[in-house]
C-alpha cells in the first residue's frame, strides 16, 4: 500500500485502537466490558438517582431500564404489582396444603422433579423449619464461583440484571422479603458481585444465584462502588440479611435475566450507533461530492420496503438544502457502491434493530419462569383447563391463599427464542452495514472520487484522517468474527431433562461487541467525512452542506479543531480518537438531526406512483 494517505491512515488508526481502553469510563456512555479484571471496576454515575421507576410488571422500557443501571435511578412496585405477588405466593403456599404437586417446591427441580421434598402445609412448624433451612443453605451457595468465568466490572449491567429480574418477578411467586430485598439492593446501591458465565442460556441460573448469596451475607458485594463482604455491604446500607423461604431459590434465579439485561444494553446502544451512521453517511455524500439520484422518490418507489424508504428520506432530509442538488460539472454520475448502497445497509440494520427493539420489550413484560402461576384462573376458562390433566394442578384455594384459586404449571417459557435468533440476525445485519461504513470511508484516498486536485486541498490542511490501513481493517475483522454463528447445542444423558442451550449471553456479548467497534469505524467515518467537508467549503465557500451535516461538523469542530493550535503541546497517543470516540458517544447524532421512526403505511405510501396523464 503506497498511497501516503493510506499510510497516514495506518498511524492514526493505530493510535485510534491505542485509545480504546481509555475510552471505557464509568459513564451513562460506557463501554461494557465482560469481566476484563485488568481494567478495573466500574460504578456508575448516579445521575439519575433522583428519579423513580416504578415496576408493574407490563410496561418497563429500555429506556427505564438504562436509567436505574447506568444513571441510579430508584425503582418501586406498583401497588397492584405488589399485590400479585403477595396474591401469587399465598397461592403457592396453598398449593401443598391441597397436595397439589409443584415443580422446584414440592417436587425437586431437573432431573429430581419426580423426587418429593416435603408434603403438607408448608407453614406447619416441621416444613416451616425444614423450607428456611433449605433455602438459606442454598442461597449461601450461590456466592460468585471464579471456575464459572470472571468477574463482571461494570455496576451497570448488575444493575441491568437484578431491576430486569424484578420487574418480571411480577409474575412469579416471590416471599415478599425476598421481593423487598432486590428493590432494596438496587436503591441502596448492594451490587453483588455476579460472574460473567456459567449461563448455557435456558435460565441464568449460576449468574442469577450470585444475587441471592449478597441477600443473605455470602461472599463480596459494592457497596457504592466499594468492594467488601455481602455481610458488611448489607450492614452499609442499613439492611438485615434476608431470610429467604418457600421456593425463593426458584422465584430469583428461574429466568434469563442476564442475557436480557445484556440485549437491552445492545438495543441501546446500537440505537445511537445506527442514528450515527446515517448522519455520518448524510456527512460522507457532502464530503464526496456524491450524486444523490439513490435518495429520490422513483428509485424509492420502485422498493417499497418500509425502513428503506425510511432511511432514504431521513438521509434526503438530513442535506436538505446542500449543494449536491444543485448543478456540478466535477460531480460524477454515479459513486462507489458503499456509497449508493449504504442508505439500504442501514435501513436493514434498523429493520432487524426494530424487530430485536421489540421482542426485548416483550422479554422484559413477560414471564420466562418455570413454574406459571396464575391467581383466579378458573377451569371454565378455557375447554383443556377442564380435563382431568390440567385439573391435577389447580389451587381451589384455602387459609394460605385468603381464599383465592388459580393454577400452578410446569412449563418451557426459559427457553429464550424468538429473542436468541434476533440477537444473530441483528449483528448480521450491522456488519453488513459496516462493510459500507469502512469502504466509503477508504474511498477518500482516491482522486479517481474525490476529484482532481482535491487531495492537494487536504494536504494544505495537514493531511486527512484514517483513509484505512491496518486499523480499520483489524477493526473490520473483529466485526466478522461476531458474525460466525453460534452452532445450536444440547446434550443427552439418562436423566436430561433441561438437555437443549441457547447461548444466548454469547450472542449478546458477540452483537455488544459488533456495536462496540461499529462506534470505531464511524469514529473513522466522521473524521474523514469532517475533514473533506472542509477541503468542499474550501473549493467553494457558497457551499452548503444540509441541516444534519452542518450541525453535526459545526460542534464536532469544536473539539476537534481543523487545525490545532501551533502554540498548543502536541497530542499523546490516541488523542484524536479518545475525541472522537467521546464526542460521539457524548452526542447522540439526534442531537444534530431529529430520529423518527417510520409510519406503519410509509412503504405503501412511497409506492402509489403518480398517475399517468
């Protein structure tokens, strides 16, 4: 590779990759990290603490849920909330008393479910006895196991788990101390310590248990981002170990909570990621000179796909005004492929974040818990409810229940799909988009489409920024890397009965790390496109480049001058993409240029042609 530019590229890309680490800061921007112990732990930023979620059960939002983990936001149960629960646990301390058999309560759980642990009323004296020594032996043990991989370092994404796991627990039969005490860790800020694997993706059971060990005092816990024992962090914030009862070791671990928590931090960041490549892209046509003739209404109405009739018209907005409508000798009929092409890369992007958007939403209000539970459900409401096989599982209702009646079924709702497939095919989809971000980045090393003399213009100002090399590329393989699928696995024996796994943390973590290093491609992308925005404005200074790219350029110049100060040290290491990558986790590109999503009748709007006459 001869070209000087490319070279240059090389340099800076290396110190772009340098930066990286330095860029993890504990921050409502973090990069999440997967219990990388050489980095460090990371608390959060309380910013939002003085907010209050509260938790129904049916309508928590990603958003609200990247407010109690990365801002400290305090959560609470509805009253109504509150009252299921209580409602649900009555009907499962009742359950027995009737002999009615309940999978990980009455019976053991996996391949002891036909293995009977106590009969008769739990809250008979002998069972009362036998359940608080059973479920605080196990709770006990749940303390964080290095064997089952390392630490989590970012308080963040415990918190992500444990107000993800409450909020669904609406749905399941908690003792309401044991209920109490996950809001109580949360708004106190007792972050248990929580390793990062040991999950197969059919419930986070191993994960979910270092949760339970800090209720009860067992291994080490934050307490406001200070390690110490669970004992000392419950005694800091002015909480009594719990005393977990019933089927609590079923109520806090039977869930994917962790791998959902993991995919809501995916949907949240990749949202700022996609909102940037289109500005970025809508920056890349102004500093290329581009023919827009891909954006306008014919090309569009002859696809009417929703999103990327969508993205072709947020794009066409964002240079609203821009001088590549108006009439240009240089301008050549038609440019790169990544650059006609990337509109339809990022509107797929944003069609599969869209559907993965939904069915976390959908994860979050839901139950994924074995066993359902389900208070005042009657035989008459439905013909199966009625057979003599769902029969054996229905509460009529006594002393325990306050007289209320429902059903208690074993069931599959841990297995984590439509959402583990979506996970694949979104960081699919984004490397797709990404293969167009890093081309039409290196495109601006060629005058064969910049234009003649226009390299001399970016040499009068310094140079240019990363027109490729080794960095861009070894940012780019990392990318593919996520893309190889994860093979479905499971795994027989004489007793397996729990014999299929997901893998559904190793999809998030691999589609977390595919959003990670889309940001350092674009930081590329906006470094080149800003520079040739000015090489454009210096060709002709009547120039105008469009609302997004003219507010985006404006603030980014801000910070990262056109040219730095001669008077002023010169940058260490990295610098130029510790900005970058700052400004652009810092500023989200709806900042510069409104984010919309589109209309359910949008793609059968653009296709109505106009008449003929």
């Amino acid at each position: 590779m001869n070209n000087p530019a490319a070279r240059l590229g090389r340099a800076a890309s290396a110190n772009l990759a340098i930066a990286v680490a330095a860029i993890a800061v504990a921050s409502m921007f973090a990069l999440p990290a997967l219990g990388q112990g050489d980095l460090g732990y990371h608390p959060i930023d309380p910013t939002e603490a003085g907010k209050t979620i509260t938790l129904t059960g049916h309508d928590l939002t990603i958003e609200e849920v990247i407010e109690v983990a990365r801002g400290g936001a305090m959560v609470q149960l509805s009253p109504q909330a509150k009252q299921l629960e209580i409602d649900n646990y009555g009907l499962l301390l009742e359950a027995p008393a009737e002999g009615v058999s309940v999978y990980w309560f009455t019976r053991g759980a996996g391949a002891g479910r036909e293995v009977k642990q106590f009969e008769g009323d739990p809250l008979s004296p002998e069972n009362k006895a036998l359940l608080e020594k059973k479920m605080l032996a196990n709770f006990r043990r749940g303390a964080a196991n290095p064997l089952e991989g390392p630490e989590i370092n970012d308080e963040a994404l415990v918190r992500a788990v444990m107000v993800v796991r409450a909020n669904a627990m609406t749905f399941n039969a908690p003792s309401p101390p044991l209920s109490q005490m996950l809001i109580d860790l949360l708004n106190k800020r007792v972050t248990p310590v929580m390793q990062s694997r040991g999950t197969v993706g059919e419930g986070d059971l191993s994960v979910l248990n270092n949760i339970g060990a800090t209720m009860v005092g067992s291994g080490d816990a934050y307490y406001r981002g200070t390690r110490m024992s669970a004992a000392d962090a419950l005694k800091a914030a002015g909480l009594a170990p719990l005393q977990p009862f019933a089927a609590d070791d079923n109520a806090l671990t039977s869930s994917n909570a962790y791998a959902t928590a993991r995919s809501v931090f995916v949907v949240a960041d990749a949202r700022q990621a996609l909102a940037w490549a289109d500005l970025t892209y809508a920056i890349d046509l102004n500093a290329m000179n581009s023919s827009v003739t891909p954006l306008n209404y014919l090309v569009q109405a002859d696809r009417p796909f929703k999103w990327l009739n969508w993205d072709a018209n947020r794009v066409k907005e964002m240079i609203k005004g821009s001088y590549l409508f108006g009439d240009d000798k240089g301008r050549i009929i038609q440019d790169p492929e990544s650059l006609r092409a990337s509109s339809i890369r990022q509107a797929s992007a944003w069609a599969m974040w869209a559907m993965l958007r939904d069915d976390v939403v959908t994860q979050l209000n839901s139950s994924d818990h074995n066993p359902a539970i389900r208070v005042d459900l009657s035989p008459q409401d439905s013909w199966e409810l009625n057979t003599p096989e769902m029969l054996k599982y229905y509460v009529k209702g006594g002393k325990n229940s306050n007289g209320k009646h429902g059903f208690i079924f074993s069931n599959a709702n841990w297995d984590p799909y439509p959402l583990s497939n979506d996970l694949e095919a979104f960081t699919i989809a984004l490397a797709n988009m990404d293969i167009a971000i890093m081309l039409r980045a290196e495109r601006f090393g060629s005058e064969f489409f910049t234009g003649e003399g226009s390299q001399k213009i970016l040499a009068s100002f310094g140079g240019g920024f990363f027109f490729g090399g080794f960095g861009n590329h070894e940012t780019w393989q990392h990318i593919q890397a996520q893309i190889v699928p994860v093979p479905p696995e499971g795994y027989g024996g004489s007793s397996g009965v729990e014999e299929l796994e997901a893998q559904s943390l190793l999809k998030a973590v691999r589609a977390q790390a595919a959003v990670d290093d889309t940001f350092r491609l674009l930081a590329i992308d906006l470094l080149t496109g800003t520079r040739w925005l000015d090489v454009r404005k210096k060709q002709d200074a009547t120039r105008e480049f469009g609302p997004g790219p003219t507010a985006a350029w404006a603030a980014f110049r801000k910070v990262m001058p056109l040219q730095a100060d001669p008077s002023a040290p010169p940058p260490g290491p990295g610098a130029v993409g510790i900005t970058t990558l700052t400004f652009l986790k810092g500023n989200p590109a709806w900042n510069f240029f409104p984010l919309t999503e589109p209309e359910p009748g949008a793609a059968k709007a653009v296709a109505a042609r106009p008449k003929k006459r």
